[in-house]
C-alpha cells in the first residue's frame, strides 16, 4: 500500500470506557469529506486507543464512520466539520456533536417549510441534547463524558429516525392530495425466468406495478456469437400478460460474473471490447424492442471493475452503450446506473471516478440519458453503501436531483446470514449489529425508512428491490423478500402495503 503523507491526518481518542462500541464499529471503512461531499482517499490505524486517519490534502473535512446505534443497527456517523490540528479530537463527543447538529438543523428546516412533527421527536432532541452537552463537559476526554457521548449519539439517533418518518409520511400524504395516486415504479429485480415461474408470482404482482428484468450478458452470450434469450423472454412476456411494465438491463453490468469469461481475452483490445459490447447491446435491444418501458443502459462503470480501464475507456463504454439503444430503439428511455451514490469507494481507490461527477458529465454530453439510475446497497462487508438514516438518505438524493434529471434508485439489502447457493454474486454479510439480532426484522428495519422517503420525492420516478426470492437466482446474497424456504420476510408485507396505499 502506498503510503499517503501526512499533512492531512486527523486523530482521534477512543477511551477504554467506549472501547468496544468503537471496535464493532466499521472503522476500517472511515473516511472524510470536504464540502462536496466527496471522499478524499484516505488510510486509517488504531494505535494505542487513537483513530488516525492519514489524507493527502490538508483542509477541514468531516469524518464518517458506521457504528452500532442500539434499536437502529449499523448507522453511519458524521462529525462537524473539522480542522486539521496536531492536538487529538475525542471521537464520542464529535460523534454526538455531529448527531446532535444534524438533527436540530434538519428540523429547522423542515419546520419552516411546514413539517408537523410529533412530540416524541422534541422529547428525543431535549434528552440527547442534554445528554451530548453533559458529554462536552470538561473536553469529553473522560471515562464517563465518553459514555454520555455514546448514550447522546443513540438518543439523537433515534430523533433523527423520527424526524426522517415524520417528513415521510406527510410528504406522501401530500403527494396522494395532489395526485391520488402515486405514479412511481415499484419494481421488483429478478433474474429470468422468474417471476414466470415463481411459487409466489400472485405475491410479486400484488407488491409491485413493475419487474427489473436482468439481461445478464454473461448467461445469455456464454460463448462469443451465441445468444439464448429464452429465459429472458418468458419472463418479459408474464409481465406483459400481467399489466407490469418492464424495466430491462442493465445492459452491461460492469462487475466480476456479470460479464462473459470469454470477453476477458479482449482485456488488451480495447476496440474489439467495445465491439462485443455494442454487438450484445443492439442483439439484446432488437430481441425486446416494444416489449420494454425502460432500458437499464449499464452499471458500475464508476467503481473499479473486473477489467482495468482508465476513465476516458469508461466514459466510451457508456456511450457506447446509450447510443446502441438510440439506434435501435430511440423511443423508448434509457438510463445509467452509478454504483454506491455516496462515493464510499473513493477513499480507498486513488484513481476513482466520483459517481455524481461522473453522470453530470455525462448528462452534458447530450447523448440521450434520460435519467440517471443509484444502485445502492447495504449491509455486505464489500463493495456496498454504508448503513444511512432515512434523512442522510434523502440528501444525498436531493444533492442528484440537482442534476436535472428523473432517478431510478436501486436498492438490496440482506435479510439473511451464512451460505446463499442461489447468490449470482455471493458476498459476506456484515456482522449483527446487536446480539440475537433478527437479520429478517434488520432487512426490514433498514430498508422500510428509505422506501418511504423515495416515495416522497417527487425527482424519483422509479424505486427497483433488487431480490425477489432467496429460493431462486438471485444477484445479491440473502437480498430476496422471501426467504430460501419460502418464508415470506417482513420486509415484503411493507411493500406490498406501500403499494396498495400509494401506488397506482
């Protein structure tokens, strides 16, 4: 690992007191960001009871790290903004002062604007600002302020769960006053042939007004030239049969098992890559032309990927891509998903495209992207966004509305531990967050929130659950709303009630 120099390192002190509430914490994931919300590339060691986080640019930022919240899980921290200093920060109390800071300005917003909120939101904020200012007492530096910080943090926590579920609810009451009915997609991702031939396919059209069909490139072209789209097909033609809209794609899926085996013997041939990439894109484009309602373009091209482009490689790819489908069938709308929209990959990876960075320019380069799609994913050890509150949430998707353009928002979250034999993309879990914790009611307790909040904004015209069963083929482990023996979890009587309530 090459070692970043010095200039830019924050410190901060974990005393013995909070030692194990820091050690379950997902500190090796830390990382700091300036103004625009960025990661700066960044590494972090514990030493001697002190976080250290070494950057190479020396300006104030604020450190985000994901720590256990009793009652909420995993949930992801923020400090103030702080300046660099050689003297050590105390990492409880910034916490707690970044808790406390976002939940009273988010609800003065909001306030202002018109948000009633209810009186267990003022009693949270009054004992955890109580809480947080008995921590600050002194420096913090202390056994006990520590522990009061860790208990502020909790409580203002919770406020902010509440504030987020308070802005929700009215936000979508107001939208049915205007509109009835909520013409959001609710999508439920599955890989072909399922829903077809699903056990619980009554179940999937009573949940969802669409299905993200997979179009797996690397189980439809297994060797170069050679297509098989049977399985596909059978799934678009149920959701034609059943009144879904189909959302199809993505196109390229730009992940390790998601592309050919064959395709990497073209690592070296840039031109020839592009070439089979175009080729299955206008293969794949004629096979459902007027069948599909949305083209899911490509995903990850902004993360590092399974083959070793450099950015103006990529930005061809999306090109490439998008014009395939305008060519093909310029009626229908296409968009481009962007992997981890908070960007949490940048702190490890120096050459990183930042996604929101990456789409604005794209969505100047005036190549037909009708929309911008946010693939997002939580609680995998890798590769996956960091557990958020519903109201962190819903900023980062206001901070992509500026953008101008509608959003398709992604979302998988793991209802299960252990082996997954049925994952196209098996990944490992993070750990309970608390013990004997349900990971089913986690799924549910995490994701439940989030839907809410996406079915308030307005800039969000589609919400896709990326796993329907664990029973069948599926992308990410244990993501399905049903579990591998059928077991139906909690999160999918939420959705299933979101949609009848809101949805048309």
């Amino acid at each position: 690992m090459v070692r970043l120099p010095t200039m830019g390192m924050f410190h901060f002190d974990v005393p013995d007191s909070v030692r194990e509430f820091f050690h379950r914490s997902l500190w090796k994931d830390a990382y700091v960001c300036g103004i625009e919300g960025v990661p700066w590339q960044s590494q972090t060691t514990f030493e001697n009871g002190r976080l250290s986080v070494r950057r190479a640019i020396d300006a104030s930022g604020k450190l985000y790290l994901a720590c256990p919240v009793e009652g909420l899980g995993f949930r992801t921290l923020s400090t103030c903004s702080l300046r660099v200093t050689e003297t050590p920060y105390q990492l409880a109390l910034e916490l707690a002062r970044g808790s406390c800071h976002r939940a009273r300005v988010q609800a003065d917003v909001w306030r202002r604007a018109g948000l009633t909120v209810r009186p267990q939101f003022d009693t949270l904020l009054d004992e955890g600002t109580e809480q947080f200012l008995d921590a600050a007492k002194g420096g913090g530096g202390g056994d006990d302020e520590a522990v009061a910080a860790v208990r502020a943090i909790g409580t203002l926590e919770r406020a902010i769960g509440e504030l987020g579920e308070c802005f929700a609810m009215q936000s979508l009451a107001f939208r049915r006053q205007r509109e009835h009915q909520i013409g959001t997609l609710l999508a439920g991702g599955v890989v072909p042939p399922a829903p077809a031939d699903s056990v619980a396919a009554d179940t999937f059209r009573e949940t969802f007004n669409a299905a993200a069909v997979r179009t797996n490139w690397s189980q439809i072209e297994t060797d170069s030239g050679r297509f098989d789209y049977d399985a596909a097909r059978r799934s678009v033609r149920w959701c034609a049969d059943h009144g879904l809209r189909v959302i199809a794609g993505p196109l390229l899926d730009f992940r390790s098992r998601m592309i050919p085996n064959w395709l990497y013997l073209m690592e070296d041939d840039f031109e020839s890559f592009l070439g089979a990439v175009t080729q299955f894109a206008e293969r794949t484009v004629l096979e459902f032309r007027g069948s599909v309602q949305l083209w899911n373009a490509a995903a990850g091209l902004n993360t590092p990927g399974p083959l070793s482009l450099d950015d103006e490689q990529l930005m061809r790819l999306a090109v490439c891509v998008l014009q395939a489908i305008r060519r093909c069938d310029p009626n229908t709308p296409a968009v481009l998903m962007f992997d981890q929209p908070f960007g949490e990959y940048l702190a490890k990876h120096r050459d990183g495209i930042s996604p929101i960075h990456f789409a604005d320019a794209l969505a100047r380069s005036g190549i037909g992207m009708a929309g911008v799609g946010l693939d997002v994913r939580f609680h995998y050890a890798d590769n996956a966004t960091l557990p958020r509150s519903a109201v962190d949430f819903g900023e980062m998707v206001d901070r992509w509305a500026t953008l101008g353009l509608p959003m398709l928002v992604q979302l998988g979250a793991a209802g299960g531990r252990g082996p997954d034999p049925h994952a196209i993309l098996p990944s490992e879990t993070l750990p309970p967050p608390e013990t004997e914790c349900d990971a089913a009611a986690e799924q549910c307790r995490v994701a439940g929130p989030i839907l809410k909040t996406l079915l308030a904004k307005h800039s969000v015209h589609g919400v896709v659950w990326d796993g329907w069963s664990d029973a069948e083929p599926h992308l990410m482990s244990h993501s399905g709303l049903i579990d591998a023996n059928g077991k139906r979890r909690p999160l999918l009587k939420l959705m299933t009630r979101l949609r009848r309530d809101f949805l048309a």
